[in-house]
C-alpha cells in the first residue's frame, strides 16, 4: 500500500455578521460546470425566428439572429440562467463543502415564520441553515463559496505541515 498525502483537517469558517461557525472541504471546481450543464438541459437556448431570404434569385430560409425580438429574448434567458445556476452552484458547493450541525429547532422556527408570510423557505435544511440563518450579507456567502474552491488547493499551513514529505534538491 502507497502512503500519501494526509487528508488536511476541515477548515473553520465564521460568518462575521451572526457569529456562526461552519467547517469546509475541497470540491471540485467543475461543480459549477455540471450545475451548467444539467440546467441547460432543462432549459435549451431559444432558437431564433426563420426568416425567408433571396440570394442570387434563389429563396432560401435561415435563422435571423439579428431580430430584436430574439436578443431581447436571449438576454433574460441568459439573465435567468445566471441566477439560477448560481443558485444550483451554491446549493451543491454547500452539500458537498460544507460540514456543520444543523440547528433544528432555529430551522423549524424560520420556517414557521416564513409561512407565516406565505414565503416557502427553498431548500433542504443544511442549504437554509447555511443561507438564511448563518450568512447575514450576500458577501458572506460569496467568501463561503471562494473559500469552499480554494481548499482544493494547499494551504502555506497546509505545504509546511506537510514539507518533509516533498522531494529535496534534485541532482541532475
């Protein structure tokens, strides 16, 4: 059996605003790449309108990327996939990066005050926990994301902890 690397403890993460403490792991950073992917199944590209065209005397039909109307229709496609991968992104950044304990009753709590607005907290609890109990500022979130994609890099902690295991000098 080969040895490797030590597998690196879990990173704390504060969330400044609330004061809560969440532990993070490395992901993989094409997460956002397959959340992309799995939406643009679900949601194909508008396709343009067909328009009739003579060339050289002939009538033909091709797409007209050029209508308002289609670009006008590309930009909220593209603003919607944005969000909604975005959120995708987030949802899977948390259930595969993020280890902490769930508070229960303060979830339970919320979303009896959400419903009491009419407002369905989306989410399973760990994502809602994370997202409306722990962050108290989109930036938080954002740090929490970077944070999650930069552990799978080593950390200076990391490399020193670790430094007699690379190779010295080599002689060539």
């Amino acid at each position: 059996m080969t040895k490797g690397r030590a597998v690196p403890e879990l990173e704390e993460f504060e969330f400044p605003s609330t004061g809560k403490v969440v532990r993070v792991r490395p992901v993989s950073p094409m997460l956002s790449q397959e959340a992309l992917k799995g939406w643009r199944k679900k949601n194909p590209v508008p396709e343009p309108p067909v328009i009739e065209v003579e060339v050289l005397g002939v009538k033909r039909r091709e797409q007209n990327f050029d209508s308002p109307s289609w670009r006008m229709e590309m930009d909220q496609y593209e603003q919607r996939m944005r969000e909604e991968v975005g959120v995708l992104s987030l949802k899977l950044m948390i259930m595969r990066g993020v280890v902490c304990d769930v508070d229960e009753e303060e979830i339970a709590q919320f979303r009896k005050d959400m419903a009491s607005l009419d407002i369905e907290a989306d989410g399973d609890d760990k994502y809602v926990y994370v997202t409306m109990l722990c962050a108290g500022t989109q930036q938080e979130l954002n740090d929490l994301r970077d944070r999650i994609m930069v552990r799978s890099q080593p950390t200076p902690k990391e490399v020193e902890a670790n430094i007699t295991e690379f190779p010295g000098k080599v002689q060539g």
